[in-house]
C-alpha cells in the first residue's frame, strides 16, 4: 500500500473541490506545509494568505463566511485552536458561521519540532464548542471524505490532519458514512479498540500481534469524535467486558473521554484509555516518540495483553 499525509491528501482534495466558486481558502503563512498551495496552484483569485496571525484569519474567515461563501482556514493545530480560540468561539461557532478550520500537524509524529508544536489538546478545545463538527482522519482516502462532509456541513468544523505520510489504510472503494464508525479489525471480542487518527493503524497492528497470540481483538475508527457514533460504541461495548481507546492525544478530554462519556450513560463499563498521559511531548523523530510514549503497535499490544491478566 502507498504512504499519504493526510495534509497531502486535504491540499489535494480542496483543490478539486475548488470548482464550487463558493470556496475561499484562507492560511496563516504556512500554505507550503498545509498543502492549501495545491488550491492556490489551481484557484488563484481564492486564496489568501493571512499572514501569522491566526486570530485576524478566524475573524476574516467568519465574516467571509456571513456573505455566503465557504471558507477553509488553515494553520497548524497547535497554532488554530490555541491563538486563535477566542475568535473560534465569538466569532465562528456562537454565530454557527460556515467556516471549516483545517488543522495539520497535530499529534506527537510532528516529531522533531518538539512539545511546541505538538497539539495534544486540540480535539478537547474543540468539541467542546457548540455547533463545531470534530473529523479526524486515518488516511488519504478517508481525510478526501472527510473535506468533503466539511464542504456539506452547514456549520463549523474541525478537521485534525498530521504531518507524517501514513500507510493508505483504505481504497478508492471504501463507502464512509457519515457520523458512523468503522470497524476494520474483526478477529473477536476479548477487547474492542476504538481509535482515531494515525493511532487507527497503529491500533489494527496491535490487533494483528495479538491475534498471533490468540487473543482476539476489534478496531473501530472513530473518524467523526463529533457527532460521535453512539450506537457502534455501545454495540460493540456489549460484546465485551474490555474497552479500550487510542488516540494521539491527552487522554483528558479527546476520544477516550467522549467514548467514556457515551458508556457511563448507555453502558457502564472499564475502559482503558491509551494516549499522551496528561504530558507533553517531546522532540523526535514520530517513531522514537510513538515509542516513548507507548502509542506505537506493539506498545498499545502489551498494554492490552497486560490487561487482560
């Protein structure tokens, strides 16, 4: 299978949705790593670069949002929901305005930029904001469907994208559906794994160990944290007394707590949460990190495996 950055894959894809004149794209002075100058490349008249100053883009981005167009606002994710929170909240999600907030480099495979850069409490920042939709891809295929849900959502959206090019996970066949989990790990039910993001591989290659073991193991991709599928979390939390969640992201506040949070009032069970243990990062290379902090295959296995006993 090929390798793709989700980032790769957003630039790609906003620029052959860039046909709808409705589209503006605007970024923070970082078009070249957002992969927003594949539009520019092709829609000139419909990119603005905005300059470092992330707040003032959110602002413009709201009121060319109120004339009707649909606006895309890029930076990385540490720089779009931390500086630019204030005008993300008046600004954006209280008027409910159409902008969709396209994030990249999230997560600890930022790597060598270091804790600076790596935002591991974006997802918690912004699905708690009313009217947001929260999207964060595994792959190339699913971040093309992703931009397209944003381009369809009247409303706000977050769409968390990374910088490391990931193993195409899916095809050009893959039918996603909107809001609704998929499982793609299926060996049996002695723990489920609900994961997002780049940990969705990372979380099939744990299930794959295991299974070598004998223990048997489902993956769900959890792509939509908001709306979140409340009903393939419970289902599948029925078949089994072992919960567990993965993310590339604290574990206070992001996936594992929305999945918590859906269990403690549908269906009351332990769940073990695997992600960045309320730390921050730290500078390296995405595979030494992943180690360190026990987010990679066969770190997320053991952790299962000794749970287990």
């Amino acid at each position: 299978m090929g390798k793709t950055a989700t980032r790769d894959a957003y630039g790609k894809a906003l620029a052959e949705f860039g046909k709808d004149e409705r589209i503006v794209v605007l970024d923070a002075d970082l078009s070249k790593s957002t992969k927003t100058a594949v539009f520019k490349d092709a829609w000139p008249d419909r990119h603005f670069n905005m300059g470092i100053a992330e707040g003032n883009m959110m602002a413009v981005a709201a009121g060319l949002a109120s004339t009707g167009k649909i606006v895309f606002a890029s930076s990385f994710a540490v720089f779009a929901t931390s500086r630019a929170y204030e005008q993300i909240r008046n600004s954006i999600c209280y008027p409910n305005a159409n902008v969709k907030i396209c994030a990249t480099h999230s997560g600890i495979t930022v790597g060598e930029d270091g804790a600076s850069h790596q935002s591991i409490e974006d997802i918690s920042i912004m699905r708690t904001l009313p009217n947001m939709t929260v999207l964060c891809p595994s792959d190339g295929y699913e971040t093309k469907f992703c931009v397209k849900t944003a381009l369809e959502t009247d409303g706000p959206v977050y769409l968390r994208l990374g910088r490391l090019a990931v193993e195409d996970f899916y095809d050009e066949n893959t039918v996603f559906e909107k809001g609704k989990g998929k499982v793609v790990r299926d060996y049996g039910n002695d723990a489920v794994i609900f994961a997002t993001g780049y940990m969705v591989q990372q979380s099939a290659a744990a299930a794959d160990i295991l299974l070598g073991e004998g223990i048997g193991v489902k993956v769900v991709d959890i792509f939509s944290i908001k709306p979140i599928d409340k009903e393939i979390i419970v289902k599948n939390a029925e078949k089994t007394n072992f919960v567990v969640t993965c993310e590339e992201h604290s574990i206070i506040g992001g996936l594992g707590s929305a999945v918590c949070e859906v269990l403690s009032e549908e269906r009351p069970t332990k769940v073990l949460r695997i992600g960045m243990n309320d730390t921050f990062g730290k500078s390296g290379t995405p595979d030494a990190l992943l180690k360190l902090f026990g987010l990679d295959g066969s770190s997320v296995a053991e952790k299962i495996r000794k749970a287990l006993k």
